[in-house]
C-alpha cells in the first residue's frame, strides 16, 4: 500500500483531474454542474448522472485531509496531467 498524500493539488477544487474525468466525457458538463451545486450547498455527494451512485466531493476529499487511493472522481490530491 502506497502512502497517502496530504498535499493538494494546484487546482481550484471545483475542478476535477482530467485523469479521473476526461474533458471529451458526454457527461462532464453535467458532472460538473451537480459537483458545484452540492458544493454550493454543503452537502458532500451528488447522484452520477452516468450510474446513479453517490460521488462525493472535493470539498469533502480535501476536508478528510488525505488521498484514499479509491479512483475518486474529484479527488484533490490527484495531478491534473493526463
């Protein structure tokens, strides 16, 4: 098991690693738009628009204050390089 990272990523938190959400994805807009709602309104999980799983969010990533190594979609702790 690798060790977890605590330090973010240079990146606005609304702003998820193309790595873990491709910019050609039909649905990143959509994504997007429901990751700063739930953002906006403290809340930790949105409904994926592809699946219907929960995601949560960057806020809540960066608040647990480490990288779980899971694939999460919004991880902040994840470089933005493709």
């Amino acid at each position: 098991m690798t060790e977890p990272r605590k330090t973010l990523a240079d990146r606005p938190l609304t702003e998820p690693s193309v790595k873990r959400l491709k910019i050609d994805d039909p649905f990143r807009e959509q994504i997007l738009e429901l990751h700063q709602q739930a953002i906006a309104s403290g809340i930790d999980e949105y409904r994926d628009p592809k699946t219907g799983f929960q995601v949560l969010t960057a806020k809540f990533h960066s608040s647990r204050g480490f990288c779980c190594d899971q694939l999460c979609r919004h991880c902040p702790y994840v470089a933005s390089e493709q």
